[in-house]
DNA sequence: TTTTCCATGTAACTCGTTACATGATTTC
DNA sequence: GAAATCATGTAACGAGTTACATGGAAAA
C-alpha cells in the first residue's frame, strides 16, 4: 500500500539518520527505483513519527543547522516486515505510457513508425548503459537487486521492440 | 506528455462517440493499459473541446438522455498524430512497485523471501492467463500489440523471479 | 417494483510536486 | 564576496479519484 513509507523505513532500517541525509541517499542511489521528492520525504517522516512508526531525536554538530535524527522503533520495525512481505508477495501489472502507442500505430505510415520506434530503442539502449553504469558495489543483494530486475525487463522490452520493428519492415517489403 | 488525452483521442479517431461510450470502451478493452476513470475523461473531453482539438455535437435517441457526441477535428487530428510520435518515440525507466521491496529483502528470513515471491509468481501467472484469454480479433495490430508487449514483460518478469527464488534456495542448502 | 442501464456532471478530497523561505557555513 | 552546501519546512498548485446527484428507460 504505502510504498512511499516502505522506502523510507527501509532506508532507516540500515541506521538511524536525519532527513538531509536520507533525501541524499534517495537522490543519488534510489533514482532508477523511485521518484520520491524531498518535501514527500520530510511529510512522510513526520507523519511515520505521529503514527509512532520512527522516534526523533534532535542533534546538532556545532554551528550548524540542528537536524531531527529518525530511528525505527520496535512498532515500525513490525510495520516495515509487513510492508515488505506485502511488496515482495506482490505483482500487478504496470501500466506503462510506453504501451499507448502501440494501440494506434494503424494512424501513422509505417515508416514513420519504424523510425520512431528506433528511436526508442536507442532510449533504451542508453537506460541500459545508465543502469550497468551504476557502482554495483551492493549488487548481489540490496539496491542491486532492484536494478538487477530493471535489467531484465529493459531487455526483454529491447527485444520485443526489435521483433516489431523487423514484422513491420518485412511488411513494408511486401508491398 | 500528456497521455489521457492521446488515449481519447485515440478512441475518437477510429469514430465519433459520446462520452459514455467512451468509458464503457475504456473499462471493458483498456483495463489492462490505463486507469482511466469516468470522472478523468468527461473532464478531459471537455478540456479537448474547449481546446479545440475536438467538436460537440448533441444527439438525442427519443427519449433518452441527450449526449454529447465528440469528433475530432483538423486540428485534433494534428495533435492527436504529434503526441503519437513521441510517445513511440519514448522510452523511460518504469517505477514499478516490485522493485521496492527487493532492495530489503535481507531484513527477512530468507525462507520468508522464497515464500512471498512465490506468491508473487503466482499472481505473475494469474496475470498471464488474464492477458491470454482477452479475445485476440485484434491481436496483431491495435490494441493487441499492446497487450503483446505486456505479455513479454511479464513472462520476462516471471523468469527472472525463478532464478531469483533458484538462487535463494541453493543459498539455503548452503548452510 | 426494485434494480440495472443510460448519460453526464460536480464537489470534496488525496497525494504529490513545485517553488519558495530561512539562515548559518563552508568553498571558490 | 558570491556561490554552493547543510537542514528543514510550508504554501500553492495540479492531476486524478471517490463519491455523490440527477432522471428517465429498460429489464428482472
């Protein structure tokens, strides 16, 4: 239900951290998995620590801006395992923009088609070169894994794409 | 950019409809490639009206309620055929749910890990056969090469969740 | 005669993003 | 001395959904 808390009590799960801290991690290692926005974030802290999910600590380092330092406690730690099973136990289907065309390429003649569709072949490719590109330091498990999935489904969306492209060029001949 | 809009104009192309034929048409071929609800596309269509991209005709069957039956005009057409282009155009990574949950699996039993993605491949499968038994007149072109594309990720999904599950349970023995 | 279908619409709400405000501190 | 970093937060906005209202006609 609550991905958004999932992530964000996963993340706490490793260590207690501020919220700063926590908007960086997502930012620079979760951006392939989810988009989540700081102001999100910080809500969604507050809202974990009224639900007695996360406690607060408030620290400061000398001068510098005072942070709120959450840590998961024995209620969120629960609410995270049962988040997480639910995750993991399940699968719907993902309903990709990348789909909606596909319904009316009858519209457009087939070579305009073709060269668009390459098009999107080479946006995958780069996906895929960004994706392999990722430090892969964690990539038996963790993040990795996660990765490891967009991978997979990045190249069976490549292939795919590739047999269409050739049914409609072969078309094409045809005529 | 903006895909309601192409799905609407999608439907409008092949011919004029009224607004409840439209959602019946959305609910009962579309449930597996859009979300879209009543409320979204009467507001839509209006905003495509007031946009210029689609004309209003009022029709009334005796004594039934009057409806507005929508077209698309020069101008939708023209717009229609440009959003079209990019969205074939267009490929970017999906936030897909599923990954969530991989990057945390280490905080679970690793027997409780091959539980739930168990249950995760049967809904994959339960999916698969619900793609497969939507009727295929149109299988080739349309709406199914869509469903096509859906299928592919989805045995490509469930392929890689086998030898995730393999790779945990040959984990196990280990020990 | 109650339910379902036809046909459209709107008001309230949720979720999330954008854009901005604050203020000190380190870096260029 | 200007810019980027640290650290948090809020107000305004937007897209979309939920839930409801209407009212006649056909079906059960």
């Amino acid at each position: 239900m609550n991905n958004r808390a999932l992530i964000l009590l996963g993340i706490l799960m490793a260590q207690r951290q501020h919220g700063y801290q926590i908007n960086e991690f997502i930012e620079r290692n979760l951006s392939n998995i989810t988009d989540m926005k700081k102001a999100t974030a910080y809500g969604m802290l507050d809202k974990l620590n009224q639900g007695g999910y996360v406690d607060i600590e408030i620290e400061q380092d000398g001068n510098r801006p005072p942070r709120k330092v959450y840590s998961v406690n024995d209620k969120g730690r629960d609410y995270f395992l049962e988040l997480l099973k639910q995750n993991l136990e399940n699968s719907e289907l993902v309903k990709d923009p990348a789909d909606i065309g596909l319904m009316f390429i009858d519209y457009l003649p087939p070579k305009h088609v073709i060269a668009s569709l390459k098009k999107r072949q080479l946006k995958i490719k780069r996906l895929q070169e960004s994706l392999k590109a990722v430090p892969h330091h964690n990539h038996v498990t963790g993040v990795g894994l996660a990765l490891d999935r967009s991978q997979a489904l990045l190249k069976a969306d490549s292939e795919w794409l590739s047999t269409l492209i050739q049914k409609l060029e072969t078309k094409i001949e045809e005529d």
